[in-house]
C-alpha cells in the first residue's frame, strides 16, 4: 500500500490545509505510531489462525491464549492508543487523552452494554455503545478535552493547574464522550464505511477491476489517506474488509513491473535498480518503484493498471475479504486468514491473484519490451 509513515512524517493539526485535508492527515498522524504494532497484531492473529487450521495449535492451548491475548489486545483497547496519540496531535496531554480512551472501554461499561441495561447522567440518558476497537469516539474526545485543556491552562494560575485543568478537563469532557460524542462519532464512522461498502456492492467485480488498476495512483496523490478510517473502521467493527483487499494486489502489479523490467533490461544500471526496488515491493513498499520505474517508464505503470486490474478482478469475484491491518507485500497473506474459523480458502485466492498481479507484467516486459525508449527525463 506504500511506504509507512515516519513519525517525523506524521501531521500535526497545525499544518496548513482544507478542512479536508487537514482533517485526514489528523488521522494518518494519529494512527501512523501505531502501524507497525497494528500490522504485528494483525499478523499474529492471522499466524494464530494458520497455527489452529493446520493442527499446530489449538484455541484451548496456554500458548494459543497468551498470543492470541497479545494480538487482540491491541484491537480491544484501541481507545487508549487513539486517545493518547490523538493528544498529541491535537496538542493536549497524552495521558488526558489515553484515560478518556480507557473509560470508553472500561470494564463495569462494557459489562452494561453487554448485559442490555441502561444509565442515565443526572436524568440525560446514556446512550451505550462497545466502543472497544472503535476509532473516531476517541479521537474526537481527545480533541475537545485538548481544546477544554488549552482554555483552562491559560485561566488557572500554574501552582494548582497541573492538577485541577486535567481534573476539569476530565470531569467536562467524560460525560461529553459517552452522551454526545461516542454515539454520534459511532454513527458517522459506521455511515462512512457503508458508503464505501455501498459503492462496492454495487459492482464488486467493476470496483476490483478500478481500484486494483488505480489505487497506486491514488497513492501518489496523497488521496489514500481519505481510506485508511474506512479500513480500519472495517477491520475493527466488521472484522473483516473487501475493500483492502483488492488493494493488496496492487502491491504486486508494481514488484512484477519492476522485477519484469529488470529481468528484460540490457542496461545494468536499470537492471540493479528494477530487482532493488522490486524487491523492496514484495515487502510492501512501493514509492521506489513508483518513481524509479513506472512513472520515468510510463509502459511500466501501464502494466501494473493491466495486471493490477485483473488480479482485482479476482479479488472481487472469489468474495475476498481481508481480516487485518497490516503492511502489504508478503507479509499479508496471514492477513488473509479468517481468525473465527480458521479458513483458509480467503489466502488461497490472495495467492492466486498476487501471482496474476506479479507475473503478468514480467510477462508483458518481455512480449511488449520495456519502453526504455520512451522513458520520461526529468
């Protein structure tokens, strides 16, 4: 899907920007110190499933349930991480942040919801909602208690403020997260991702031909950040994610590019640089070959849409659904492992569409040639 995000990358709520973007970016710079851990979780679950499906494990083993309480903790608690990074972000203390995360999956709340009863708040009836593995409730706490926080730092003089604008700030914003916030954040999320999954039903097989062809032209343009809410949105409240995985291919459509470029090239300066970047594509990272082969050899983009498409295709027909969040590349064919049961015929058709995705290009560079020829100078 891209190269990860740095945290010297990662955008702060200060930069200039649309409403829009600034909006977006909020998120890849909350969620961006995350990923790598978000990944390894997902992974694991995924291994976890591989581990059952083959009989190496099972879900009652001691070893089964430490991992298996490593990797899902991440997703349960999400709150907390949101919460505490979004904080920063909004320039707020990160604790303030991380504490409004964890009341919002505090056990005896939990235990409520689950048990179907009902609280009020001073007679304002409490909407109850799960809001472990949720996203936006957090991130919108976090932003109005660092907004509450910046206006009473100012108002409180410094001998008592370090103790009483977190208590107020607390205190106001807490009953605002469970009464306005968290439900109404849980509603747009949930309406966002049914959008996206709207336009998906209405052709499964039209929208993988378009977003395996096109999505790393989306990447270029920045405007993949506008999906990752949805994806995760998906993973954390569906368990599972059509979208995303048509977009995995994509990955591959590139590496075979660059691999195929490679393979066919005389020049040995282009042949070193098509298999260093290819192979930096099969672990998931795809900007080197973006700008190093397929935008300098436009032939080569070409090939990756061609593949792209079809590998898509495939996707969308065998029904796939990925249940993780996590680098591409080879590292996501764990992701592709459903962990409630154990199946896995979901990788074994990611399998077959990476291998349409990957060699397809190294076919078409050696029946069509490279287009070294027309290579575009900067």
């Amino acid at each position: 899907m891209g190269a990860p995000i740095t945290d010297e990358e990662a955008p702060t709520e200060k930069e200039q920007g649309n409403l829009f973007n600034r909006f977006f970016k909020s998120i890849v710079g909350i969620m961006t110190p995350t990923f790598g851990i978000m990944g390894a979780a997902g992974i694991l679950k995924g291994l976890l499933a591989l581990a059952v499906a083959m009989k190496l494990l099972q879900p009652t083993d001691g070893a089964y349930q430490i991992w298996y309480a490593v990797a899902q903790s991440f997703f349960y608690f999400l709150p907390i991480w949101v919460g505490f990074n979004a904080s920063k972000v909004f320039g707020g203390s990160q604790f303030i942040g991380a504490v409004l995360g964890a009341s919002l999956v505090f056990p005896d709340i939990i235990a409520l919801q689950t048990a179907g009863e009902s609280i009020s708040f001073f007679g304002i009836p409490v909407v109850l909602v799960n809001y472990t593995q949720s996203l936006f409730p957090a991130m919108v706490a976090a932003f109005v208690a660092a907004k509450i926080e910046k206006f009473l730092a100012q108002r409180i003089h410094e001998t008592i403020s370090w103790m009483f604008t977190p208590l107020i700030t607390l205190v106001v914003t807490a009953p605002l997260a469970f009464l306005v916030l968290g439900p109404v954040m849980t509603q747009l999320s949930n309406g966002l991702a049914a959008i996206v999954m709207a336009i998906y039903n209405f052709s499964p097989i039209l929208f993988g031909i378009i977003g395996g062809a096109f999505w790393q032209v989306v990447v270029i343009f920045g405007l993949h950040y506008a999906f990752i809410p949805v994806l995760i949105n998906n993973i954390t409240n569906l368990g599972q994610d059509p979208i995303n995985a048509v977009f995995q291919v994509t990955v591959f459509a590139l590496a075979g590019a660059a691999i195929g470029f490679a393979l066919k090239t005389k020049n040995a300066k282009n042949k070193s640089m098509g298999y260093s970047v290819g192979i930096t594509g099969l672990i998931g990272i795809t900007e080197p070959i973006i700008y190093s082969v397929a935008l300098p050899y436009r032939r080569q983009f070409v090939y990756a849409f061609i593949s792209g498409g079809l590998a898509g295709a495939i996707q969308a027909f065998a029904n796939a659904k990925i249940y993780g969040f996590g680098n591409g590349g080879l590292m996501a064919f764990p992701l592709f492992i459903d962990p409630q049961t154990n199946s896995l015929h979901r990788m074994y058709s990611f399998i077959i569409a990476a291998a349409v995705a990957f060699f397809v290009p190294i076919i078409l560079n050696f029946v069509l040639g490279t287009g070294e020829e027309k290579k575009i100078k900067a």
